[in-house]
C-alpha cells in the first residue's frame, strides 16, 4: 500500500485545528505521513499539534520560526517520505473518503494528479463549487484549462504523484501561495484525471486570505501581475503552442488589475509599466485586431495623471 504524505501549515488556527487534524486521522486510507508544520503559531496552535503527536504517530510535528505559509509547507516537502503527496490548510477539514479515494484513482488511471470537487463551508452553510467532471486531460489540455477556470490553481483538492514535484517550491513572500506552485507541477506530469466527489472543505472564514482582499490589494494585486507574467512566459517557453492562447489571458487580466489598481498610485504605474513592456509582443501577436486593439486602448485610457481621467476611473468602484 503506496504511502500518503499530507503537509499541513499551521498559523493562528487554535479554532479549527483539531477539527482538521481529526478529519486526518480518521481517513479510511490509513497509511498517511501527516507532516504539521507549526509556523511560530502565536495562539494555542503549538500545543494542540504536540498533544495530536503524542495520540497518533503518523503525525509528524515540525515547529519553526514565521517564515509564512509558502516557507512552512517547503519546510513539509523537504520532510516527505510518502509516494503521493497533498496539501491540508489547519481551517479545513477533508471527508473521511478523501485520500482513499483520490489514491484509488491513481491507481486505476495510473495518472500523475488526482483532482477532486470541494465545497466552500461558511459558518452557517456549505456551498458547493463548481463540481469538476471525471475527465482526463493531457498536461498541455489542463494547462489550457487555467485559463478558463481558476480552480485549476488550487493545490488542496490535488493529489501529487511525489516525483512530480522534483524541483518545485512554493515561492516565499507572497499572500497567496497555490498560483506560484501549481502550474509549474502541473508542467511536470504526463497526464490528469478530474472526479465529481466533493472530497474537500474550504473553510470561509471572515479573517481569512480570500476574504481580505481589500485590505490587501495593493500586495495580492501585484503579486497576480507578478504570477501572470512568469506563468506566461514559463508555460509558454516549454509549450509555445499555447503562445497566443495564453497571451490573450495574459492581456485581459492586465487591463483588470490596471482598473483595481487605481487607489494605489505606484502600484498603478507598476501594471501600467508591465502592460508596456509587453506592447510589441502583442502588437506582432498572432492576436486578433480586435484584442491588440482592446490592449492598446486599456493600457492608455484614463492616465492616472490626468484627474478628468481618473475620477472616471474611480467610478468604476463606486
């Protein structure tokens, strides 16, 4: 029976933390490596890890100094002994079926990641998300597919086939973390299968990352510059025939986060400087007129020194 690893960061989660880790230890799939990695957690995080170690000896517990989310779950990679590797946020919790079945599906399909449906859980009720079909896709089909659904990104509802994340880390310093990793794993696996089940439970909760976007605009903003423009030109290097497909994504997002980026002068100029350097590619792009047109008119409409201009702008958040 192959071996499951599941990396855990925990940080600020005494509220929920035990009700993840019991959702893990009750899996009906019972040769796990659950590795908890304790991010200078300043509640009662620390402790309740400690105290599931000492019930359960598949619980690994590695405590370290804040590096953040991306740095505790490199920090659980470099530890992982399983063949199959997943990601558990300590808010979540997954069905007691979670890894069984995506492991059976593995096995069957003999595939690289196994893709499950999840739910968003508010405090009252649970929402379903959009539910993936049973599908498989090639790598180059899926990569195709982030460009149509964001779900693609998430990491939770995934499990790894260990040798496909040779090499991959998540990248530190960012608020959030699946963008930067996900793509690149997913470049390194043969083939994909999507199952229907609602495995995963993302919990939504009020201080949580999603839902703080606001308060952090100005940094997940230019992080999602940052994301978009290295996947383009990563994918793109290795899979060139998705140029002008991924172009074209790479085009429309930047003309969105020029408009949100309005309330932040710098940050502005930032999406405004990036949607520059990338004139004369699109300009001599395989794109439609109509497209190059639209990114002309995005880039240069409403100059954020003009104040006619940007008070037109501004409208767009009222």
């Amino acid at each position: 029976m192959e071996k499951v690893s599941i990396i855990i960061p925990v940080y600020g989660v005494e509220a929920y933390l035990a009700e993840c880790l019991e959702s893990l230890i009750n899996q009906t799939y019972e040769n796990l490596e659950i590795i908890v990695v304790d991010d200078e957690s300043p509640d009662q995080c620390p402790k309740i890890c400690d105290e599931f170690a000492e019930r359960d000896k598949r619980i690994i517990v590695i405590h370290q100094k804040n590096k953040g989310a991306a740095g505790a779950r490199n920090t659980g990679l470099k530890k992982v002994s399983g063949d199959f590797v997943c990601f558990v946020d300590g808010d979540d919790i997954v069905k007691l079926n979670y890894v069984e079945s995506l492991v059976s599906i593995m096995g069957k399909k003999e595939v690289d990641i196994a893709v499950c449906s999840f739910e968003w859980w508010y405090p009252n009720k649970r929402i379903p998300c959009k539910k993936v079909e049973f599908r498989e896709y090639g790598v180059e089909e899926y990569l195709n597919e982030f460009l149509q659904d964001w779900t693609c990104g998430m990491m939770t509802n995934k499990l790894f086939r260990r040798e496909i994340l040779k090499g991959v880390w998540f990248k530190e310093g960012h608020k959030i973390d699946d963008e930067f990793f996900t793509y690149r794993v997913v470049m390194n696996a043969k083939n994909i299968v999507t199952v229907p089940d609602i495995l995963y439970e993302y919990r939504m909760r009020a201080s949580g990352v999603m839902l703080t976007y606001d308060k952090h605009r100005e940094k997940m903003i230019r992080d999602r510059v940052e994301y978009l423009v290295e996947r383009y030109e990563v994918v793109t290097e290795k899979f060139p025939q998705l140029s002008t497909e991924y172009l074209n994504n790479l085009s429309d997002n930047l003309i969105s986060l020029k408009r949100e980026s309005l309330r932040h002068e710098d940050l502005y100029k930032f999406v405004k400087n990036t949607m520059r350097s990338f004139f004369w590619k699109i300009f001599l792009s395989s794109m439609t007129w109509k497209k190059k047109y639209s990114f002309v008119y995005g880039m240069l409409f409403n100059n954020s020194n003009n104040e006619n201009e940007k008070t037109q702008e501004n409208e767009l958040f009222q």
